[in-house]
C-alpha cells in the first residue's frame, strides 16, 4: 500500500495538495540519470533520448550509487524532487554491459521497473544518420509490432510495451493537425532463437515526409532518422496488485455521460432510436380519391330476390295450356 504522509504545518499541507492526483494530470516528465560506471553509449543513448523526450525531460550527468532493484530509495527521492514520474537509469558492468533501467512511479514510490541491455554492435546514434531532424515538442506515433507484446497472459513484452508507450506517448492533445504528425516510433519484437534465448526487442525511429503527388492525396515517405537501439529484456519488477488497481482508477467526473438509444458503429456514424407510442390507424391520414367517396344522403338499396315462389296450381293451369295448342 502506498504511504500516508501527515502535514505537520500549513506550508507542508499546501505542498502535498500541489501533489495531489488531478483529474486531467500534466504531461509526464522522464528524468534520466547515470550510475557510478556507465558506457558512453549509454549515455550517447540517453542523449538522443532527451532530444526526442523534450521539454518534457530533464537530464542529469552527475554519477549516483543507486542499485535500483535492491534498494529504489533514492529514486523515490529524485521522481519526488523533480515531479518526474517516469526515470530511465543507465550503468555498466561486466554482468549487465551497457543496461538501461526503465523505472515507473505512481505517488511517489517506484511501481513497477524493467531492465534492458543494449547491443553493442547494431546500435547507431542520432548524429550518425543524415539528413533533416525533427522539431522540438512533437508528439510521436507509437506502432508496436510481434505477437510477443498481444500475449493475452502478462509477460516481460507485455510489460515492455505498457512501460515504453508510456515513455514515449507525449501529452494528451484534443486536436491533431496533419502537419505535426512528423515522428515515427516503432517497437519490433523478433522471434525467440533456436538457442533458447528471449526474442529482441528493436526501436526505430523514423521521419515521416509528405511530398507531391500530383493529386490531392500526398505521397508519404519515412525517413530514419534515429536512435536505433536493439536490446534484450533483463531482470523486470511488476506491480503489486493493490498498488496497481490505485494507479488504474479514473476520477468521477472524467467518463463520457452515456446517451440512451445513440450508438456509435465501427465507421464511427451514430445510429439512434426513436420510441414511438401506440398509433390510431384510423386516423391516418390517407390519399383522397372522387372514386372511394359515398354519397351520404343515399340510403343502401334492399336486396331483391329474382327468384319468386310459384303455385301447383299456377303448374297445372300451364300444364292444360300447352295441350290445347299441341
């Protein structure tokens, strides 16, 4: 469970309200910090990391002793100075060569973690590819590909892919133009190896150009433009399940109010339904034709019967008739 802090004065009460959860939370923060030995790639990485993450990121070059999955202490102390929720720690060592930490926090203590080691020989930088970058502050589209990270059962790649779409997703936006949709991240699980080892994980990052094409649709184009990191899943540290149920819950007020009889189909047309009463069908108005009138003063005629009833003696009377003309 997560710890209750008690203000003990009015300045420290005013400092946890600032720290409160908000309804519609501010963009998160990444705060990337080093170990007491890390590789220059790692920290080139992180560099590259930064130029993608900005404002939102903030960069510290000092050396710290943190060991994050034996003590997440300091941590905890840097996401709470720094009101980073997100913190990516780089170190080095001859057991884990050149690993990136990915941390998560959730009120102050760390939520859950994931440890990657990045392969030395594929990595490239951002300065090592040329051509045009792309401008600060824009929010990038996210594609994960490998039925790795679709597993229905939760696993590192699952775990993977909620920690790095959080890193990477930038600020919620209630507008998107055309225009700013410049930058192209995508996650690429391969398949696990005959060897037994665990499939790679591979970022890309690519510049999307739109050009003439002679039509009103425009021809797109993707450029890499960098980081491009490969890296296998090392140690990982999942959410205790109370911890994370708190982390999940939405604030009353922010859900859609549900409209009865409007539904939304798969086009994104809404189709509604209208109730209507009991309808008097002989009130209905229908189409007036000279033909289908009656004449109101007019009576119905009776009936008459043609066939009339005749007498034996009417029978004997014809009977005696035709033998006199015969």
């Amino acid at each position: 469970m997560l710890r209750q802090i008690k203000p003990k004065n009015a300045r420290s009460k005013r400092e946890l309200a600032k720290r409160e959860p908000l309804a519609h939370e501010n963009t998160k923060t990444v705060l990337l910090l080093r170990g007491t030995s890390c590789s220059s790639l790692v920290q080139d990485l992180f560099s590259d990391i930064n130029a993608l993450k900005r404002p939102f990121s903030i960069r510290f070059t000092k050396k710290n002793d943190i060991h994050p999955f034996e003590d997440a202490s300091s941590l905890e102390f840097f996401s709470q100075k720094n009101d980073a929720s997100l913190l990516l720690f780089g170190s080095h060592s001859k057991k884990r060569p050149h690993c990136m930490t990915w941390v998560r926090c959730f009120g102050g203590q760390v939520l859950d973690m994931m440890e990657t080691y990045v392969i030395k020989d594929t990595a490239r930088t951002l300065m090592q590819f040329k051509g045009e970058k792309c401008k600060v502050g824009l929010k990038p589209l996210l594609s994960f590909s490998g039925a790795q990270f679709e597993s229905p059962v939760s696993n590192q790649y699952t775990l993977a892919k909620s920690i790095l779409a959080d890193f990477f997703r930038g600020g919620e936006a209630a507008a998107i133009d055309v225009e700013g949709l410049q930058l192209m991240i995508n996650f690429a699980a391969g398949e696990d190896s005959q060897d037994g080892s665990a499939a790679k994980i591979h970022m890309r990052c690519w510049r999307i150009v739109t050009k003439r094409s002679g039509q009103k649709v425009p021809r797109v184009e993707v450029e890499e433009i960098g980081p491009r990191i490969d890296f296998t899943i090392g140690r990982i540290k999942e959410a205790e399940a109370s911890v994370w149920k708190e982390a999940m819950k939405k604030p009353k007020g922010t859900e859609p109010k549900v409209k009865k009889n409007i539904e939304t189909d798969l086009v994104g047309d809404k189709i509604g339904r209208i109730h209507l009463g009991r309808q008097d069908l002989t009130e209905l108005q229908t189409r007036k034709m000279k033909g289908l009138k009656r004449d109101r003063e007019a009576e119905p005629e009776e009936i008459v019967d043609d066939m009339t009833s005749v007498s034996d003696g009417d029978i004997e009377a014809e009977q005696v008739k035709r033998q006199r003309t015969t």
